[in-house]
C-alpha cells in the first residue's frame, strides 16, 4: 500500500506485543490502514496505559513476559470500564483447544500467527463494526462526548477534562437522569479490586463540573441526597 494514500482514521487500537520487530511491522503497517497505534511490550505496561486512556480495540498476544495475553485480557473483562473493549488475541497457538480457552477467557476474536495484514485488517473492521454503538456521540442537553475522539464541548465551547473525569462524564451521559451512588462508580470506573477512599468520588465530581460548566451555566450533574449523583437537567439540589 502506498505511503502517500490519504486514509481515514479508523480508530486507536493498542498492540501489546513484546517481539520489538514484529511490534513495529504491526504498528507500521495498521497506520498504513488508518488505524492510530499506541503499543505496549507487555501486559504491565498495557494496563498503566488503559488507567488513563481507552482505545478502539486490543490486540494482544498471548505469550508476554510476565503477566501473559490471556490474564491481560482477563484483567481487562473484570475492569468495569474496559468490559466491552474489543480485544483480539494473537498467538502462534494453532490448537483448537487453545482457540476455545482464548474465546472463553474473554477474547471478542482469535487469530493465529504469522497472518496477513490484510486479515488483521478484516478482523479489526468486524471488531469496531461490532462495537459501533459504542463510539456514537453521546450528547446530553447542551454537552455533546465523541468517544472516538474523546473530544467534549458545551454549547460549542471544547472542554478540557482530566481521564477520570472524563470516564465519569462517559458513564453519567450513557445513562443520563439514572442515580448512581458512590460505591456504584467507584466499581465502575476503578474497578472491584482497587482500594480507593469513597470521598475520592466527590473529589472527581466537583472537578467534573469545574470543567463542564461555564459562568451562568446550569449544573447538570445532579446530586440526590443520601443516594449518589446524576446527570440530570431538572431541578438541582444543593451538592458538593
């Protein structure tokens, strides 16, 4: 494919491969494709990039140092943020058996290596067809989220909102007037096995709407006493 053809972007997909040559044909070779590639060498790596950024798709090969693909992608189906990433596991294990554990593990798709690019391609199209409900543009009153681009705006006007901030704006705006208390984000967006104090939520939230709203700007998350917070448009209660 030629290096001058203007291409589309087709989304983020983090690579975790840990065979530096291979790591950069993929890399080369998906930004040919259109995609935007963040790459990891192993599954340790992997996870202190997903803390503070999400992408379109996963591929991740199954036998890193360390932490292997298969229990990288384990610990991705069991972070309520990252459940329902595309993940794409790369192996040379050719067994069927290994297909089956792979899928069971939580892997969306299984492909063996070497593979064509094409076929990488083919794959990575089906996985962000598949997901496509999930990088549509969410717009709540006046604020509008593209989760492709993880770029926000009120009425026009862009935001600036820290990763944590801008996952509870994402979950908040995916289920707008819903009620969620504290202990419901904290599992949400730092997952069940992270021991982070309850009051964080309410350091986050106020940050949150610092960021999304402007002078004479109606404060759309809600707080509902006793209960835990909502973005909601009606009639807001005193809060934090």
């Amino acid at each position: 494919m030629s290096g001058t053809t203007q291409v589309r972007a087709k989304g983020l997909i983090l690579v975790v491969e840990d065979d530096p040559a291979l790591l950069l044909m993929m890399r080369y070779n998906l930004e040919q494709r259109g995609y935007r590639v963040e790459s990891a060498p192993d599954a340790e790596t992997a996870l202190q990039f997903l803390e503070t950024a999400r992408p379109d798709a996963a591929v991740l090969d199954w036998m890193l140092p360390g932490l292997s693909g298969l229990d990288l992608c384990r610990r991705i189906r069991s972070n309520p943020a990252l459940r329902d990433l595309p993940v794409l596991l790369l192996t040379a294990r050719s067994g069927e058996q290994d297909a089956i554990r792979g899928l069971d593990t939580g892997a969306d798709d299984y492909l063996v290596k070497p593979c064509s690019v094409d076929t990488l391609d083919a794959r990575l199209r089906a996985l962000l067809r598949r997901h496509q409900s999930s990088y549509d543009v969410l717009s709540f009153a006046d604020i509008t989220l593209d989760p492709e681009t993880h770029r926000v705006e009120r009425a026009g006007r862009l935001l600036s909102l820290g990763p944590t901030e801008y996952r509870l704006l994402d979950l908040l705006i995916r289920n707008p007037r819903k009620v969620f208390s504290r202990e419901d984000l904290l599992r949400r967006i730092w997952g069940q096995n992270i021991h982070v104090e309850i009051r964080t939520i309410d350091v986050h939230i106020r940050r949150l709407r610092k960021a999304i709203n402007g002078p004479n700007e109606p404060d759309l998350v809600r707080t509902v006493r006793a209960a835990g917070y909502a973005l909601d448009d009606g009639p807001i209660t005193d809060g934090l």
